[in-house]
C-alpha cells in the first residue's frame, strides 16, 4: 500500500525545507566566506594562539573556500530530491529511509527529518497490524482484538487477507518431535 494523502503533504513540506536547506548553501558555492570559530577562554581569561578575546569568549575568523560546503550541498539536494520521488511514486519506505539519512546528515537541524521518518514507520507498523494508520482507528481495532482475545471468539486478521480468510481464534502451537522430550507414563506409587 502507497502513502496516503496526509503523509504525501508532510512529505512534500519536508522536501520542500530540504530544498530551502540546500538554497541556503548557495551564497557559500559562490565566493570563499568568512566564519568564525569560538572557544571557551582557559584560566585567566587567556585565549589560545591564533584566537582574541572578545567579551567572554575566544574568537577566531577564518576564510572558508567554496569546497568546503559542496559536500553537504549535494547531499541536502540529492537525498532530498529522491524523497520527493518516492514520495510523488507513494513508497513509505523509501520516504522514511530518505528523511532518516536527512536527519542524521544534517545532525541537530535533521530532527524533524528523523521525526517524519519515525512517524512514517510508526503508521506503516499500525497499517499492517490493525489495518489503519491513523491514531483513532488502530486503536478502536486494538481493543476489538483484545476483546475478542478475551471473550475466547473469533477475530479476523486486519488487511487485504482479512477477506479472502476466515476469522482464526488464537490457539496455542503444536508440539514439535523433535524438541519436545516424549511424557513418560505416569507410575502408580506403591503403599
């Protein structure tokens, strides 16, 4: 089963902020820029060699060249641009995997990527269990098989088998020869 409508729009919004992402990397592409790099200052306020004390901080600025940033450029592009295939193709999986290697590329701002991916696992789970993704109908389903389970009846698996099957009761396995030892017979004790 494809995605459906809502996770296809959170998608879209996801790919949508990976490009804006990678649009940000764009000015760095273009010309060398100018970062600066701090540092906590040691005893006595002294700074290490190369950096200056400004405020309560050790600073240091350096010129950072247009290869340093392609990298990441490339991957915020590419990976984000599968997404959106796999999500205009309707591929969950594919979709997850892509927001999961997202997130964790790009460390503390890919949260929401890692966030979409686990929400996307989270409702694949629940579609194959219970037959719906969403929160209000697995639920209500849980607790009819749970019922059911209890009250010792019928209950019919979720899913496209679901009509094709008849309902099963939950029974216990059968004793494997191999592995289970055979009962000996019971001795009657002598008074």
């Amino acid at each position: 089963m494809g995605i459906d409508d809502l996770e296809k729009k959170v998608t879209y919004a996801a790919g949508a902020i990976a490009l804006l992402l990678a649009g940000i990397f764009v000015p760095r592409l273009l010309k060398a820029t100018k970062v600066t790099v701090t540092a906590t200052p040691g005893k006595g306020n002294v700074c290490k060699a190369g950096y200056h004390l400004v405020a309560s901080l050790c600073d240091k600025s350096h010129l950072a060249q247009p290869s340093t940033y392609w990298p990441q450029f490339l991957e915020i592009l590419i990976i984000g641009g599968i997404m959106m295939i796999f999500a205009i193709k309707a591929k969950r999986a594919g979709v997850a995997m892509c927001a999961l290697l997202l997130g964790l590329a790009l460390g503390t701002v890919g949260f929401p990527f890692i966030l979409l991916a686990a929400w996307l696992i989270i409702r694949a789970f629940r579609l194959q269990k219970y037959g719906d993704a969403s929160f209000a109908g697995s639920g209500k389903k849980a607790r009819e098989m749970s019922q059911a389970k209890k009250a010792g009846r019928a209950y019919a698996t979720p899913g496209p088998s679901a009509t094709t099957s008849a309902p099963r009761t939950a029974t216990p396995p059968e004793a494997s020869k191999r592995y289970t030892p055979k009962k000996r017979a019971r001795t009657k004790k002598k008074k």
